[in-house]
C-alpha cells in the first residue's frame, strides 16, 4: 500500500495510475476525490492534491468544474506508453549493455526469454494444480 521512504503524493498518483492502467478506473470515469484518498490512506488532503495535481499535469485527470475529477480520454495508453519507456531505460537497456558483453545478439536474446517464459509458465502451471 503506503511504502516507506517515498513520497507519499508519488504513491497516490502511481495508485490512481495501475487503476487506470488495469482498467478498474475507466476512461471518463470520475477519479476519487482528494479527500477520499486522503481518508482511504489516512494522509493530509494537501498530499493527495499534490499527487492528483500531478496527475492533471501530466494530462490524464482533467477537472470537470464543480464535480470533480475524471479520468481523461487517452489516459491509459498515455500511461502505457510511459511505462514502456520507463521499462526500456530500467531493464532493457543495461540487457543490452550485458548482452553485448557476452557477445550475445538479438536473436540469442529471443531465445533466452522464450526459454525463460516457457520455464516460468511450466512452474506456474504445477502451481496452479
């Protein structure tokens, strides 16, 4: 829920962000209020602004004056495209910074995460039983 050591507007924006992004806050739909986040994560209603402000910012809440705020039109592949980025600069990256250490190429690549997908897919399967 709440982690420790970051900033707690980060985490409402970054919560109210995976809603949008597993489809459980639609597009249009109107986003909880400051003071419902502030209540539900026990938090000053100026830090929960601060994070729906954020939101705004960035173009995926927009107000509607004097109901609330919604979930703009746009905004999940909006988010996506940004998590894809942000996905790319963390993990794949350095994968190729690692891989070409190793004199391995695009196509070694595939093989190992097919290989690793299909390993991982068998383990979760026998779980599942």
């Amino acid at each position: 829920m709440i982690e420790e050591g970051r900033a707690l507007f980060l985490q409402i924006a970054e919560n109210v962000e995976d809603a949008i992004i597993e489809g459980s806050l639609a597009e249009e739909a109107q986003a909880p209020s400051t003071n419902e986040l502030a209540a539900f994560y026990r938090i000053n209603p100026a830090t929960a602004a601060k994070g729906v402000a954020m939101l705004a910012d960035k173009g995926v809440l927009h107000k509607r004056r004097g109901i609330g705020m919604f979930v703009a039109a746009g905004a999940r592949e909006l988010l996506l495209a940004e998590r894809r980025n942000a996905f790319a600069d963390r993990f794949v990256e350095p994968l190729l910074v690692e891989a070409r250490k190793l004199g391995l190429g695009p196509e070694d690549l595939e093989q190992l995460i097919r290989d690793r997908a299909s390993a991982s897919a068998a383990i979760t399967e026998g779980k599942a039983r």
